[in-house]
C-alpha cells in the first residue's frame, strides 16, 4: 500500500465575498507525481499556497505523515518538508544562483566553512537529479526553463520532501518542457512526493499517477490516471463537454491589409534578431507563426506593434507605409489605423497589476468616448461597459473595481482580450494568446479568434504551442534564429514537418 504523505481534510478560504476553496478533502500518496487541474480561479494555486503557508485556511487541517501542522507562514512549511515553485518566480535577477538559494536564510552563514559546505551539497544536488546549474550564475543570463531549475534547487536544499509546481510548464519550450520532465520523474524516484498544478491535460496524462479535478472552489473528483482520459477530465474541469480542437470553416481570405518587407530588428543589446522578415496577410486569414522562443518572434511582434524600433524595412496597412523616418511606429496611430495587439507577457506589457481591472480594461482606449470627455474620465461608463464586458468575457470574478493582481492568470488574460477585440480592430497581433490558461478558457479564447476571423480580421499569431498554431492557422511560416525558414499551407501539414523547420532543418 502507498501510505499519503500529505493529507488536507475540510480546507475553507474566502477572500472577502468570494470563497476560493470550499471544504476540501486531499491525499497525496508519497513519491508520486499527484495532478491537480481546474479551470483558472477554481482554487488550486489558493489551496497549494495554503499548504504552503502563503495563506491560512479559515478552517480544516493539514498533515504531514499523519501530524497535523499549524503553518503560518511559507518558513513553517519549508521546516516541514514542503517546497514550492511558484508560477512566476521569486528569484532576485541581479544575483546569482547561490545567492538566490541561501536568500532568506542567509543568517546561518559564516562565509568559510559553512558556505563551502553548502555548495558541496548543492552541487551534489545537481548531480543526483541533472539540473546542470553554474551556482556561480546571474539569474538575469539564464533561460527560463533553467530559473526554473533554480527554484527547484532551491526547494531541494530546503529539505522538500514535498514539492509543488504551480503551471510549471506556462513560459517554457517544448525542450525545456522535455527537460523538466526528466527532473520530477527522476526526484520521484528518489522518493520525493510532487504536486503538478496545471491546466495542460497531455501533461497530466503523460507524467501523473492520479489526478483530482477543482472546480468552483470544490474537489468534483479524484480518478487514477490510467483509468481516465483527456475527454473526461477536461468535462469535469468544466462542466461540460469541451472541444479539444476547435471546428473551424475554411478562410474566405480577401486583399492583403498587411505586410511585411525586409524587416530588420535588434534586441537591447543590439544584436540583430529579425533578419530581413517578409510575409504578408489577408483579410479573414490567420497567419500562424511558429518557432521556438528565442528565435526573433518577440522583437518582431514587439516592432510590429510600435513598442521597438525597426533598423531597416518596412510596414504596410492598407498598402500604406505606417513607419516614420526614424523607423519607429506610433502605438496611437496605429489603432486608428485599426492594428490591435495581444502582448506575449501580459504581466509587464499587457497590464499594470496594481491598477484595478476597469482600468487596465480601457488602457489604449481611455481617451475615445465613452470613457471621456475633454480629457476627463467618465467613472460610471468606464465601470458599466467593463461589467458588461467582463460578462461577454467570462472574466472570474466579475469584479470590475477589483485590482488585476488578484485574478488569476487566465482571467489577466481575457481582460487583455477583451479589451483589444472588442474594439472590432482590422488587424490583431496576437503573441502567446493561451499560455498560462485553462482548457475552458483556451477553447473561448481559440473561439473568439475564430470568430474574428471570420469577420474579416487579419490575425498573426504567435504561439510557441505547435498544436495551438495547427489548429488555427489558415497558412504558417515558421521563424529560425530570426529568419522565416519556410512557409506551408495548414491542410495535410503534420506537426513533424513544422517541427523539423523549427529546429532549423529544411
């Protein structure tokens, strides 16, 4: 028999009127790999913050091989065993590695003997479960997937016997995705009990054991993983039957309204990252542009939507240049000429957090009528077309004066979505439309695409998710090391094909 290592019994936790988690009821079996899924606000990253003292439960206990724990705060839990990584990192960017890890407990160091100890044992760390981390590195040279890693070195060093990953796989490519996987079956293995938050079912499928589905605050149901499937989990995620692919027409594409012409664009560091760039797009068609992040596509969409100079080239909407002679675009102009634009980190270039969600509702759009007058915001109609739209949107909670920090990522989301397609734009740049968003979501959301698309909007989108671009795109070119490396027509392509161009091999 496996014993339950962890075990929530009767867990309650309201934040003001909105109850996040509603009596539940968990076991975790010991050195496994348990999935926890749900739609974005069901509870899940509420409940795993609770268990890591982030939070404290209204009412309901929390055991460690059968010893009930009083944990208020995360350094309680650390001294019981539990570790977490949080979906956005809590690395401080301008110190290393080690710095990083010892942070927080940087008090019981003498720097000599200890120090050195502690790098013996982090370095042995490394080796036991191949995280290949330079202790010696800054945080702000390293890729995302291996931040990652970092955070997860770090729980380990702690002591976690436990650890939970909360959408571990949102910012990472489909390699480092491969990668981290290796790691958690190798810590499970070793013995280490995981808890994998996410909302990604051929992750829960391929990695766990037993999954237990949240919705609306509420456990619905726990299944083995082997004995369910993709189909049936995401109906008990949501409710409802879901389309796991979305049915789409065939584009009835009309004159090209935007184009591309020998872009050139450098990074910060001016290296140049968009290499001589054409590509053109029609009315109604969705231009799917795939590639592995780190490739170009971020400086590319970024100078698309004026927020990056462009070195040389050029920009068409409506055969009409839109670039200045200092080759930059005016964001402002360009909505009038009506470009819209999906950032691909909501967090720093979609929204300010700390405003509340009326507000980033409008953003780009605070000066057209109805929202003022003479320079003035017009409080009341702000509020009552955000409700509305929030509605439209299925935003969760409908809270229209709540600050965006406090919705989860899929809800930050759609605020951003909203606010960019219901303004009936004519062309949307959409980069990484569901990264970080649950099935329901991913399905209204690939929807809503569809359906602009169908009104005659030109979309480019940008996903790093293969399948994601296969199921939308009308025609894809794929992006390597800054240049378009090939370019097909979305009937009968495989993802292997796009695959194979994506690593650079034509």
């Amino acid at each position: 028999m496996v014993s339950p290592i962890l075990e929530l019994s009767n867990i309650n936790k309201s934040f003001g009127h909105v109850q996040a988690n509603k009596d539940i009821n968990l076991q975790i079996n010991k050195a496994t790999i348990h999935g926890i899924i749900g739609e974005n606000g069901a509870g899940k990253s509420t409940l795993m913050s609770i268990v890591y003292g982030f939070y404290q439960a209204d009412s309901g206990t929390i055991s460690i091989h059968g010893n009930k724990l009083n944990l208020k705060s995360p350094r309680d839990s650390i001294e019981n065993g539990i570790g977490m990584v949080h979906q956005h990192f809590m690395l401080v960017e301008n110190f290393s590695v080690l710095e990083n890890i010892i942070l927080g407990f940087e008090g019981e160091f003498i720097f000599g003997k200890k120090l050195e100890e502690a790098k013996e044992k982090l370095s042995k760390l490394c080796d036991i479960y191949k995280l290949n981390i330079d202790l010696n590195s800054i945080i702000s040279d390293l890729s995302v997937g291996f931040r990652q890693r970092v955070e997860i070195l770090k729980a380990l060093y702690r002591g976690a016997e436990v650890l939970i990953l909360d959408e571990p796989t949102g910012v990472l490519t489909p390699q480092e995705v491969d990668e981290l996987f290796k790691i958690l079956r190798s810590l499970k293995e070793e013995g280490k009990t995981i808890v994998l938050i996410t909302h990604k079912l051929n992750e829960i499928m391929s990695l766990t054991s037993e999954v237990t589905v949240m919705r609306q605050g509420t456990v619905v149901g726990h299944k083995k993983t082997q004995s369910t499937n993709k189909e049936e989990l995401a109906e008990m995620m949501v409710g409802r039957s879901v389309l796991l692919r979305i049915k789409k027409n065939e584009s009835k594409k009309g004159e090209i309204i935007f184009k591309v012409k020998n872009l050139q664009v450098k990074d910060d560091l001016g290296v140049l990252r968009v290499k001589n760039v054409n590509f053109e797009i029609h009315e109604g068609e969705i231009l799917g542009l795939a590639g592995v992040t780190g490739n170009g596509q971020t400086e590319l969409l970024e100078a698309l939507s004026g927020i990056r100079k462009i070195e040389s080239g050029e920009i068409q909407i409506f055969n009409q240049t839109v670039s200045d002679q200092n080759n930059f675009l005016n964001p402002k102009d360009l909505k009038e000429k009506g470009l819209a634009h999906v950032p691909e980190d909501r967090q720093r270039m979609g929204l300010i957090t700390d405003f509340k969600a009326h507000e980033n509702l409008i953003f780009g759009y605070h000066h057209q009528p109805p929202f003022s007058r003479s320079s003035v915001l017009i409080e009341d109609k702000i509020l009552d077309y955000s409700q509305k739209v929030m509605q439209d949107y299925d935003v969760r909670p409908q809270a229209p004066e709540l600050i965006t920090s406090n919705f989860s990522g899929g809800n930050q989301q759609k605020i951003i979505l909203s606010r960019e397609l219901n303004k009936n734009p004519k062309i949307l740049l959409v980069g990484q439309p569901t990264r970080g968003v649950d099935i329901g979501a991913i399905e209204f959301i690939h929807q809503r695409l569809i359906d602009m698309r169908d009104k005659g909007v030109a979309i480019l989108l940008v996903s790093v998710e293969l399948e994601e671009v296969l199921s939308l795109s009308d025609r894809i070119v794929v992006m390597f090391d800054g240049k378009i490396v090939g370019e097909k027509n979305n009937q009968g392509v495989t993802d292997r094909e796009i695959g194979l161009l994506m690593a650079g091999i034509s």
